[in-house]
C-alpha cells in the first residue's frame, strides 16, 4: 500500500477560517483515507472537522459527499469511492 503525505502549517490553519487542501486520486477505486490532524506543536487536534467535496473536471461543479470529525487522539478515517471524472478537496475547520 502506497502512502503519501500532506503537511499544512499551523500558522496557516489559524489564519483562515477555513483551510483547503486538494488532492487528486487516478485510479478508479474504493480509498482508505487516514490520517491525523496535528498543530504546529505536534499535539493532536480532537474533534476537527474534515468536510469532504467532489468536483467534476469537466465543469468544477462541487458537491459535499460528507463531514467527519476526529477522534480524541486526532485520528480521522474513511473510504471513497473514486470517481475517475472528479477531483476531491478536503477542508479542515478546527476545533471550537
């Protein structure tokens, strides 16, 4: 299994109110997508939001598929079905 990934600074986070990141997936198949939202310090961030939006290619019509929440020690999972048309963007909104 392939892992990959991707760092958002803090400073970055805390200076917006929402903060996006894209990611493109090829291949057309059911994904396991985990991981854990840390601050710039390293320490978990329990109950950030993760909302997950598809976008066509062919026209960037967007659609939330869902939202999810992380667990006490910061972990978050889910599985998508990979649509080779669309691209996927995932937006963190941290905790209250």
């Amino acid at each position: 299994m392939k892992y990959n990934t991707l760092i958002i600074p803090i400073d970055y986070v805390y200076s917006h109110k929402v903060t996006q990141a894209d990611i493109i997936i090829d291949d057309e198949y059911l994904t396991l997508i985990e991981g854990t939202v840390l601050d710039s310090g390293k320490n978990v961030v329990a109950n950030a939001g993760i909302e997950i939006i598809e976008i066509k290619k062919d026209d960037n019509k967007e659609r939330t598929l869902g939202c999810i929440f992380t667990d006490s020690q910061g972990e978050y999972a889910f599985t998508l079905n990979i649509n080779p048309k669309c691209y996927y963007k995932f937006k963190l909104y941290s905790k209250i």
